[in-house]
C-alpha cells in the first residue's frame, strides 16, 4: 500500500494506492469537495487546533465583530551600519491582546524563508515545523 499527499500551498489532497486501483481520500467533509482540503490552520489560545474549512469557519466564528486591543510590544532592535554610521534603534509591534486565536494561510511558504522560525498564539510559541507538523498529523489522522 502507497500514501501520496500533495501538500499544496492552498489546497491540499491525500490518496492511497493498494497495488491496484488508487482511491482519493476524503479529509474536509466540511468543505464542497471533501476530497480536498484547504491549506489552513486554526490555533486558539487554548491550543484547540482546526483545519480546513473547519479553521477558516472558527476564525471567522471566533473574530467577526468582537472587541480588540492593541498593546505596543518591544520586539528587539535594529543595527544599520553603512560607512561612518551606525545606528541602533528598538523595533515594536502592536499586537491585539485580545485575540482568541491565529489563522494560517499559506504556511508551506514560510518554509523559502530562513528568518521565518515561527509564531506566537496566545502565550505558546510555535516552530515552522511544529505549524506544518500539526496539519499535516490531522490530515494522517482523518
């Protein structure tokens, strides 16, 4: 028995082939198409995870017209050097302290960049590999 999975960067899809027909395997049944499924990922604060249709459909349960705070928060510094300068400055964020969650579209593409290492959700920071590692479980377990 072979597992193939396109993991694709807005849609994703599993199949299985036992040595002689190859069967799609439904992961949303959430979604039009429960054959395939949307490249998203849905973390709460309470690190409950959702994917799919699933996630877009928490995020936007969890986010239309509630109430935000943005909080300034120091993220590091900055050095510029160039010629006879140089100059250090402190970078800040806003972040909205109210958030329940974070919403991730796309994820495979933080992999083409060497800065990206992850995200904070809530108080828990999570790894590039650890985001993908999560889809990609939740689909093996459907």
């Amino acid at each position: 028995m072979i597992i193939g999975m396109d993991f694709g960067t807005t849609n994703s899809g599993m199949a299985v082939y036992d040595g002689r027909t190859v069967n799609i395997l439904p992961l949303d049944s959430a979604n039009s198409n429960p054959r395939v499924a949307r490249t998203a990922l849905y973390l709460t604060n309470q690190q409950e995870i959702f994917i799919g249709r699933a996630a877009v459909d928490q995020y936007f349960t969890q986010n239309v017209g509630r109430s935000s705070r943005a909080k300034k928060v120091w993220v590091g510094e900055i050095e510029i050097r160039g010629g006879d300068m140089h100059y250090v400055t402190d970078v800040y964020v806003y972040v909205d302290v109210l958030s329940p969650g974070r919403l991730f579209l796309s994820i495979k593409t933080g992999l083409r960049d060497p800065d990206y290492s992850g995200s904070i959700v809530g108080q828990q920071f999570y790894s590039l590999e650890k985001l993908i590692g999560l889809y990609l479980y939740i689909t093996k377990v459907r």
